[in-house]
C-alpha cells in the first residue's frame, strides 16, 4: 500500500502540440494517480515567454482529452493550490528567492539570484526505477574545468529557471510522486539541493525509460508522427494509443497486451516500469490498434470510420447506418487502422473506385461465355442470400466441372476491384441484387 496520498502531476510547457514523448509521461502519472486513488494535477510551464502560446496550450489540452486523460487541478479549471500556469505563479519564486537571499544561501548577480551550491555533502537519489543514485553535492553542477557552478534561480528578467520553478511548484501544490523521463535524472539533484535548503521533504522520484525510434535512437520527427493529433489524423483511435504507450516500459503482466483504461488502472505499478529504453515499434502500434477496432461495438466503429469516408468523397448519405455498420463488421479483421478500414471497403459506398481499380481486360471472351451463363442463374435465383448463393455456386461448378475459383475470383473483383476482400458471397448478399447487376453488367457479365 502507498503511505501517503499520491498527488501525480503533468507539466507541459505550450510550445508545441503534445508529442509522444509527454503523452507517454502525462499516461504514467495518471495511471498512478488513478491506480491509488489520487489526484492528477495538470500544470502548465510557460515561462518561455518567446515560444509558449495560449494555442499550444489548448491544443495540448486537447490532446490530453482525446487519450481520455482527465485531470482534477489545472489551469482550466482550477484547484485549491494553484494558479496551475506558471505565469501567474511568479511572486511566488520571488518570495521564495527572497527568503533564500535573507539566509544567505543565494546572492544577486546583477538583476540576477543565484543559488550558492554547497560542497561537501552526500546526497541519495531513491528513484522508484532506476534505484539508488549517490551525488556529491559538489559535482551536482560544474564548470567546465571542474569547479562547482552555482544554480540560476531568477534569470536577469525576471523569469524563473526551470530547476528553481518546478521546485516551488511542486511542492506549493504537495505533489507527493515526480513521475517524469530519465532525461530529468541529472536535473534532480540540483533540485534536491534546494528542496533541502528550504527545508522540504522530497517528493517521491520516478524516472521513466527513453522512448526510441525503430533504429534504436532517440525518437524524433524522422521517426514519422510524434503529435497525438498525427496519429488521429493516421487512423489510430484513443484507447489504441493509450495501450501502446501504456506498454512502453511496463508490463500488466499475464502476457496481457489488449487492455482497456479500466483494466490498465487496476493493473498499472510503477514497481513494473522497467529502466531498460522502449522501442515505438510501428508493427506493434498496428497490432493494438487493429485488436482495439475489433473490439469496438458496430455502431462506434461506423463512427470512428466515417471521417475517413468523407475524406474519400464516399457518398455517405446514400446509405443508413445499419447497411454501414454490417458492411464494416463484414470487414473483420482487415484494415489496421480507420483510414486503411475506409479504404479497404469503398466498394461498399460506391462503384467509382473499383472501376478505377480494374477494367476486366484479363478476361477472354471464352471466359465470358461461362461467366454471363452463371452469373445469369446467380442473379436470379430466389433467395438473395450469402448461404444460399455459395450453396447455388458449388452446384453449378460441379455440374459444370468448373473450379469455384473460376466464378468467384471474377465476380470478387468486378464487385470489390480487389483481389482480397470479406467472403465474396457475403459481399455479393450484402451489395443487393440491383447493385450487383449493375456492376456486372458494367464489365459486360450480365444482360
């Protein structure tokens, strides 16, 4: 059981939409938070007064909603330790930079308050992943030539350093766990520094694994999307990308893989965070999304496809949604993602594209004959049923002694324009009679 009331906080800086990279630690600290019953905290970090933007705020904002991580302090909504941005936060490092001054443990270089790092003192880092790390004070910030370099806390505009800021912040607001990437280790024990000259008790510290591309290095913009917005654009939904990145680093465990929000906060310990780097494997990404997609109710996978439709200018009004949904949950499993989805099944929503995609001329005229003779009996049989077509079509083919593949194969492609597609007689059932005739009649198949 954890001792204390776990308070987990995300601290984004609004200079650029939410990557991976925040995402992947903005999930971990709501899992925790969530997993003990705590309180997940959103903070914004905006003292870089030339690149943080109210835009990129909100769009952070709403990459966060858009992965289901919802939040119980923040600046949009308040809490009873904020204000939760940093620019409004900014009498407070002052005040704190004050205190430190009148103790002389910080001095002024011009407009500037620096922190004078003591030496001599043995410190331990107990990060929660990566165990226990031993620093020397000294050795916590250097020059180049060795000597000990004090810390910046106020810079000469008047603005915080980030060192100095998250210090106050955190501890103004009792986060009790820093859950961040282990990109922040050497940035801790400056911190620790001054959580010990003020006085203050550590919050507990958790350094996530790096985040690599397929070529084992760091993962950037080369490795394709980084925004979580990219990835919606791409076809990912939600809770796919929630799974991925939830197991980039952790284990639930079991061999457990597919999981939803509710089963990843009972399952979620930071004690199963491994140190070791994780890789953002496409292949795997691909995988969970395409379990998350069978997964979803008929109606939530029409909604979840129908942008991607539209964005092909598949004439969507022509059809209700039942005749949609059955069309998608014929699919199965094709399709990775709701873009490949809406691809791999326009031939439910219009011939156009399959008349682009194959034109026929494979067929000999001898070929024609048998196909006309069949596809002629097929069109009229009394059931217009998946059953019973297939059932028609064996018999024919045997007293025809022709292979089944001989009729199905051509009538797969002149409906779909595809050489792979769901059963080519449940499609046929599905199109209906009178498309079907069309279709055939277009590629000269039928009367």
């Amino acid at each position: 059981m954890i001792g204390k009331n776990v308070r987990a906080r995300f601290a984004p800086s609004p200079t650029g939409a939410l990557h991976i990279g925040g995402a992947h630690t903005a999930l971990f600290n709501w899992l925790w938070a969530r997993h003990n019953g705590g309180r997940f905290i959103l903070r914004i970090e905006d003292t870089d007064r030339e690149r943080s933007t109210p835009e990129y705020e909100r769009t952070i904002l709403d990459g966060l909603k858009w992965l289901g991580l919802d939040w119980d302090e923040g600046p949009d909504i308040g809490g009873g330790r904020g204000p939760y941005r940093q620019s409004e936060r900014l009498h407070s490092y002052m005040e704190r930079a004050e205190e430190l001054l009148d103790r002389g443990l910080a001095y002024k270089d011009g407009d500037a308050v620096i922190f004078k790092v003591p030496s001599g003192e043995e410190m331990v880092l107990h990060d929660l992943i990566y165990g226990d790390i031993n620093i020397q004070s000294g050795r916590v910030s250097t020059n180049q030539d060795g000597s000990v370099k004090d810390i910046v806390m106020i810079k000469s505009d008047g603005m915080p350093t980030y060192n100095y800021a998250v210090v106050i912040d955190d501890h103004d607001m009792n986060i009790t766990y820093v859950i961040r990437g282990e990109d922040h280790i050497s940035n801790t024990p400056k911190q620790m520094l001054l959580y010990r000259a003020f006085g203050w008790e550590l919050p507990e510290f958790a350094h996530l694994p790096m985040i690599l591309g397929a070529d084992k290095k760091k993962l950037s913009k080369r490795h394709g999307a980084t925004s979580v917005f990219e990835y919606s654009d791409m076809g990912y939904l939600p809770d796919s990308l929630f799974n991925f990145l939830a197991l980039l680093g952790w284990t639930a465990g079991n061999d457990t893989e597919i999981f939803d929000r509710a089963l990843a906060t009972e399952l979620f310990d930071l004690a199963n965070v491994t140190k070791k780097p994780a890789v953002f494997d496409m292949d795997k990404l691909n995988f969970v999304n395409q379990e998350h997609l069978k997964r979803l109710d008929p109606a939530s996978r029409r909604e979840a496809v129908e942008p991607f439709w539209q964005l092909l200018d598949l004439p969507l009004e022509r059809f209700g949604k039942k005749y949609l949904e059955d069309a998608l949950s014929l699919m199965g499993g094709r399709g990775r993602t709701t873009r490949e989805l809406a691809e791999f099944s326009d031939y439910f929503l219009d011939f156009e594209p399959v008349k682009l995609r194959y034109d026929a001329s494979d067929i000999p005229e001898e070929r024609r004959l048998v196909l006309r003779e069949f596809f002629g009996e097929l069109l009229n049989l009394p059931i217009w049923g998946a059953q019973e077509m297939e059932e028609f079509a064996r018999r024919w083919c045997e007293r025809n002694e022709t292979p089944l593949k001989d009729v199905a194969m051509p009538l797969r492609w002149v409906l779909t324009g595809r050489k792979v597609s769901p059963g080519v007689f449940e499609v046929t059932a599905l199109l209906g009679r009178d498309e079907c005739r069309a279709r055939l009649t277009r590629y000269g198949l039928a009367g």
